[in-house]
C-alpha cells in the first residue's frame, strides 16, 4: 500500500514536470553571469564593507551564530526590541514588528488581521505573498483590474453590509510592471467606502520618499493607511521584513501571525546589520538619485527604439515579448552577449505577457546599459519581427 502510494506521487510529479518541460516551463537554478541586471540590490549595497563590519562587530563581540528559539520563546534579544523601535521611528509609525521574510510578513500580516467575515480588495498585479496570505485569510475576495481606481470605487461602492470590515492591499512599486500606485487615490478611496488600506513597499523602501522611507511617505500619507509593509532584502541588502503599524497591532501580531509565533527568530548579528542598513539608506540620496537617472536613460532609450517597456517609472524596468519562447530566446541572446537577464512567464505573469524584468542598480552606468540596448536592438534586427503591440 505504501509502495503503490509511492508509486503514484513519483507518476503525478513526473506528469507535471514533463508538462511544464513540454510548454517550456520548466524552471532550473542557475547562477547570474556578466552584467546582473535581474538584482533587486537597488542601491548596490550588498557588497558594502559597512554592512560586512556592522555583522563582524557584532560577531566578535559576542552575538550568537544561532537565535535557539523563536522570539516568543528563547530568540528574542534585546537589539531586535532597539532596532524595531528605530525603525519605526524612521517610518514615522509607532511601532514596527521583524518578520523572517518579506513573504511570511504579508503572511502573517493577511491571515491575522483579515478574518472570513470581512472582505477583502486586492489589485490584480499583487505579489504572490499577498495573494497567499489573502487565501489563508478567507475572506471574500475582489481582485480590481491592475492600478483601475474607477474600478475599485464601483467594486467599494456595492453593498457589503454584511462585511465586519473592508481591506484594501496593494503593493506600491509593483513588481512585474516597475509602476506606482497612487497612494493618495487609495487613502481617499479607503476612507470613502470605511476600508482600512496595507501597502507592501518591496520595491520601494530604500528607493522612493525622504530619505527612501517609501512610496506612502512620498505622499505624506503615513498615518492614513493601516500598515506599510518593508521587505529588507531588496534596497536594504539584508533579510526579513518590517512590519510598521500601531502599537496594538504590533502586540496583535506578536499574538496572532503565525509565521512570527512560530519560526525560530534570526540570530542577532541580523539585526546589527538591518540597523546600518536602515541608517546607510537613510542617507543614500545620491545612489537614489543615480538609480533614478539610470533608470530614466534606459527607458528613454528603449521606448525611441519601439520596446514596449510598459507605462512605469522606476527602477524595475520590463521588456514585453509576448510569448514564453520569444522570453527564453532573447533572455539566452543577452546572456551569450555577457547580460544576466531572466525571462518572466506564465504563471509568474499572464499569458501573452512574457517578458524581460530589467532590474536596475545604481552600480550600472549609462555605458553599460547602451551596450545592453544595443544588443537588445539587435537580437529583434535577427528576428526581424517588430516588438510594437505585442500585448493585448
């Protein structure tokens, strides 16, 4: 029994695979090799010696290699309380709350606070974080076309009177697309129709706002809006997330968001290093500033030569290609021509939307990414199909 058991998973796995080898799919790891223009170290302080002292300080000083518990048990220490304080100082929230990941955060956050009797609107392009959390939730769900604020005030405005509570989640920099949400829209729109709204600022903490506190800071919004969520592993070149939010929410996690209860906490050297992170990115505004032009220079550079890059601004820059062959095919080409760039395909995005993400840093030069646009360029001259309209 347990041999044909056996026997049957292995059948189901090997039919899956064989299915995603067939569509061409299937995805393997693999090591980025020249220029790395898939990296989310926006700032391009991965390699910081300040971060490598900041962790080899507090190593020799005596921080453990092992937390031994969670926080709620044996994990806590009293620099992750300090640094969750600063935090929330930084962000102009009363208090912050450090999850493991940026994925158990929104995890946590979703399954905690919204509960099957609410209902819940989330914008179709959010991370698969935020739709996971919203699953474990349970909570009714309307999934809003992709930034349509005229669609969400029609979903708000039908009759949910037998909701307990409305949520709005929606990331800020969204992270296929590399555009914005308007911030402002959404507060007014939450306090319209009585939603409490939670932002996720992956892509934009560290990048956007004074002193790169996001894209809710930006607006001027902070109080407005129920919880900003800030992933460390992108900007911040760390690891886990911030939660920023209110006191009691703060203690309602700590109670409630089972990925926090229940995950042994990081060691505390991983907080020495989120500390001199937060504190280098508060004053990195050049390296904003040179990720900005990048990321400027590289659209302007794109768009005149007919790539459909999307209608965003910043960082994240996406190359639409339309079919998953045509992805792998050019995303191949750019690397034999010395360009670390991965294809983007279903189910990562929709059908018929397959793309190149270009994921800037402020290491890159305007050099390096006219070569990558030349070279772009000439992987469509071979194909000799015109890249305009590929999406719907």
């Amino acid at each position: 029994m347990v041999k044909a058991q056996v026997r049957e998973l292995t059948r189901r796995m090997d039919a899956e695979l064989a299915a995603l080898t067939w569509c061409n799919q299937l995805r393997t790891l693999g090591t980025i090799h020249g220029v790395n223009l898939s990296s989310n170290d926006y700032l391009g302080l991965a390699t910081d010696p300040r971060l490598l002292e900041a962790v080899t300080s507090a190593l020799v000083a005596g921080s453990a290699v092992g937390s031994t518990g969670s926080r709620l048990l044996s994990g806590n220490a009293e620099i992750w309380e300090e640094l969750e304080s600063e935090v929330a100082q930084f962000m102009g929230s009363e208090a912050a709350l450090y999850f493991n990941s940026g994925y158990s955060a929104n995890v946590g956050l979703l399954s905690a606070v919204i509960r099957p009797s609410d209902v819940v609107f989330s914008d179709a392009a959010n991370h698969a974080s935020i739709i996971d959390g919203l699953r474990l939730a349970g909570a009714p769900k309307v999934i809003f076309p992709h930034l349509d604020m005229d669609s969400l005030e029609r979903q708000l405005g039908k009759d949910f009177s037998g909701a307990a509570q409305k949520f709005i989640v929606s990331e800020s920099i969204f992270s296929m697309d590399g555009d914005r949400a308007s911030i402002v829209d959404l507060v007014a729109l939450a306090e319209r129709y009585g939603a409490e709204l939670i932002i996720d600022e992956a892509h934009a903490t560290g990048v956007v706002g004074p002193q790169g506190r996001g894209l809710v800071a930006a607006s001027r919004l902070s109080d407005r809006v129920l919880v900003t969520v800030h992933p460390c592993g992108k900007a911040l070149a760390g690891m886990g997330c911030f939660v920023c939010c209110s006191e009691e929410l703060k203690q309602y996690l700590v109670n409630r968001a089972r990925p926090f209860i229940f995950s042994t906490a990081l060691p505390s050297y991983i907080a020495a290093q989120m500390r001199a992170a937060v504190r280098i990115v508060a004053a990195a505004d050049r390296e904003r500033s040179d990720l900005a032009g990048l990321s400027a220079f590289l659209r302007k550079r794109l768009r005149e030569a007919g790539f459909d890059i999307g209608k965003g601004d910043t960082q994240i820059v996406p190359v639409f290609l339309g079919e998953n062959e045509r992805a792998i095919r050019f995303s191949a080409l750019l690397n034999e021509a010395g360009f670390g760039v991965r294809p983007i395909r279903p189910p990562s995005v929709p059908a018929g939307t397959s793309r190149l993400r270009l994921s800037l840093t402020a290491k890159l030069s305007t050099n390096l990414l006219a070569q990558f646009a030349d070279a772009l360029i000439s992987i469509r001259a071979q194909e000799q199909v015109p890249l305009n309209a590929v999406r719907s």
